[in-house]
C-alpha cells in the first residue's frame, strides 16, 4: 500500500493537507478571532513559514520512508519526524526559553545537527538511531548550557528544562521505536 502511489502524487496529497490545515487559522486571521483575549494575527510570513515546515516534514518523511521496508519503520520515522516538527513550532511560536530570547536560536541547530548526521549516513535506520541519539545528547547540553549564557527567561528555567526533557523523551524513544522495528525486521 506504502508504494500504491507515486512520490509526485504522495507530496502533492501532502500539499493538500498542508493547506488544509493553514486554512483554519486564515479564517481565524481574517476574522479577527480572539482566543484567551489574544487576537489571531498570522502575517504571510508565518503562513509561509509553517507552510515550508509542514510540507518539509512531509518531504523528509516521504523520501525517507521510502527505503524503510517495514511499516515500524516508518511509524518510527514519523514518531521521530513529528518530535522534530513540534520542536520547531513550539520554539517559532513562542520560543523555548522565551519571546525573543536569542537562545532560542540553539534549537533549530539541533534539528539541522540531526539531519546532517542521518544524511551522512545516507538515512539507514541505523543512521537514523545515531542522529536521534545526537539530537538528544545535543538538547541535553543545550538545556545544561542555557541557564548559563542566557539568564532571561521567560516562562522559568524549570519549565524550560521540562520542556527539554520532554523532547529528550521524544527523541530517545523513537530510537527505541528503530530498534523494536529492527528486531521484528531480523525475525
């Protein structure tokens, strides 16, 4: 079933779904929806933005799974994939350690460590499990490094280190999704 379509025809139904999401907060910024008093106000640019990280999630995830040969494989790639994808939009939206903090800049770098780690290994599943491990090692000196060189934070440091942690979770058991699938795939 995994291969009942084309690539071309899979991203353009990830398109699709894309810009079916994007549609509910383009009416709540039209209509000047107001949530918790706070108004929705998306500008294009953050339209595009989660546009090109939903759709690059996808495209990730879609030429990826593709030399995934089993189906707990490719649940684990999007564990991995999604964990990845929240990462990026919760520190977008409002960053990790606060508005405007510059040390919110620490964590897209973490994402890019991990993507050049599983290209270099030409994104096996063993390759895969090395660059979670990265990320999560990475997110951990992160977290360890920030109250340090950034003293403002917004929310507070133990929610911030909470947050951490729960990507850390993130991370390590979706490798320990690979390697559940790796075993069922030697059996």
């Amino acid at each position: 079933m995994f291969a009942a379509f084309t690539i071309k025809k899979r991203l353009t139904i990830w398109a699709g779904i894309v810009l079916a999401i994007l549609f509910f907060p383009l009416i709540l910024t039209v209509n000047g929806s107001h949530v918790d008093g706070q108004g929705w106000h998306w500008t294009v640019s953050d339209f595009a933005f989660i546009f090109i990280v939903l759709l690059g999630s996808a495209v990730v995830f879609e030429l990826v799974a593709r030399k995934m040969h089993t189906r707990a494989h490719r649940i684990a790639l999007a564990a991995s994939v999604l964990s990845g994808l929240l990462l990026v939009y919760i520190n977008a939206a409002v960053g990790i350690i606060g508005e405007d903090n510059p040390g919110n800049l620490m964590y897209p770098g973490v994402i890019v460590l991990g993507l050049i780690v599983a290209a270099v290994g030409r994104f096996t599943a063993q390759a895969i499990i090395r660059a979670l491990l990265v990320m999560a090692t990475t997110l951990f000196i992160v977290t360890m490094v920030t109250p340090i060189f950034f003293s403002r934070f917004e929310p507070s440091p133990w929610k911030t280190v909470a947050l951490d942690a729960m990507f850390i979770i993130f991370f390590l058991g979706s490798i320990q999704l690979f390697r559940q699938a790796e075993r069922q795939g030697r059996k």
